[in-house]
C-alpha cells in the first residue's frame, strides 16, 4: 500500500529540490554597501541637508540631531538599520528573480530617493512588467532632487546602472 509521502520527501518525490520550494532572500552585499557608502559619504556629526533634514553617517536622518556625534562603525549599523525596509520591499515586492548585482543597483537606488518615491517609479513599473531591460533604462534616466551637485546624480545613477547590468559571475 502507498503512503502519502510526508515533509522533504514530499518535495523530492515531486522532482523539486526543498531550495525551489522558496524563494531566495537577499540582503545587501558588502558590494553594495561599498556602493552607497561611497555616494552618501560619512558625517562623523549631523549636518543638515539644503532641505534642512538632519542627516549624520552615512546619509541617516531619522534619529539624527544637532551636536549628534557616531563613529564609522556606528554610523556602519544605522546604515544597516536604514536598508532593513528596503531590503524587504524588494524580497516581497519585486516578483522577478534579481541576481545580487541587481538587488545591490535597486538598494542603492532607492536609498537615495526613498521608498516611497520608489513604490511609484517607473523603474518598479518595468520591474513588475518584467522587462529588466527597461528597468536598468528607466534607473539610469530616473530624475531626482536638485540636492546634490547634478552630475553627482549622473554618476551615482550610472554606478547603479553599471553594477544592475554587471554579469552575475563577475
């Protein structure tokens, strides 16, 4: 008599393997981190932005206040701490299966202009038509505050562009 095959087995006796059974979640590399750090530049104390939004470390503002002080290493885990929502958003919005370069390119990507703006993007409309290469398009040509110098934006973008595109071997 046949039982009903029960937990992994279950898995193996359908030809999937138990890591088909989920999808992957990613985090930020140390690639990725390299890339926003890079761009957002370390503040050892609050400054305030042109807008007038607090910003310390590495582009934090939700707890910075004047006279704030923080180490690189602090400043390291605010960062960290900064990229938890954008992190899941991209595990649980973007359907389509991205390599770490992509997932990299779209965190920094959306740390710089926001989660909100990101939600409403054209990038995230080509992500969601699957059509990658749209996406990487709309990235590079995607408009933002007129804050930083515009050809710190025009290399910031083409870095995410260059790191999106980049062979997932490489």
């Amino acid at each position: 008599m046949l039982r009903p095959a029960q937990g992994e087995n279950a898995r193996f006796e359908l030809g999937q393997s138990v890591s088909a059974a989920a999808p992957q979640r990613r985090k930020v590399s140390r690639e990725g981190l390299l890339l926003i750090k890079s761009f957002e530049g370390f503040r050892p104390r609050t400054v305030l932005r042109r807008d007038g939004t607090p910003v310390i470390g590495y582009g934090h503002s939700r707890s910075a206040r004047p006279g704030a002080v923080v180490s690189e290493a602090e400043a390291e885990l605010l960062l960290q701490y900064d990229l938890m929502p954008i992190v899941a958003l991209l595990n649980e919005r973007v359907r389509l299966p991205l390599n770490q370069h992509q997932f990299d390119a779209l965190a920094s990507f959306i740390f710089s202009i926001g989660l909100e703006r990101f939600q409403t993007s054209d990038v995230l409309e080509k992500l969601d038509a699957d059509a990658l290469p749209e996406a990487a398009d709309a990235l590079s040509a995607w408009p933002e505050r007129a804050s930083p110098p515009v050809d710190a934006l025009y290399r910031r973008r083409s870095a995410e562009r260059a790191l999106f595109d980049t062979a997932p071997d490489q």
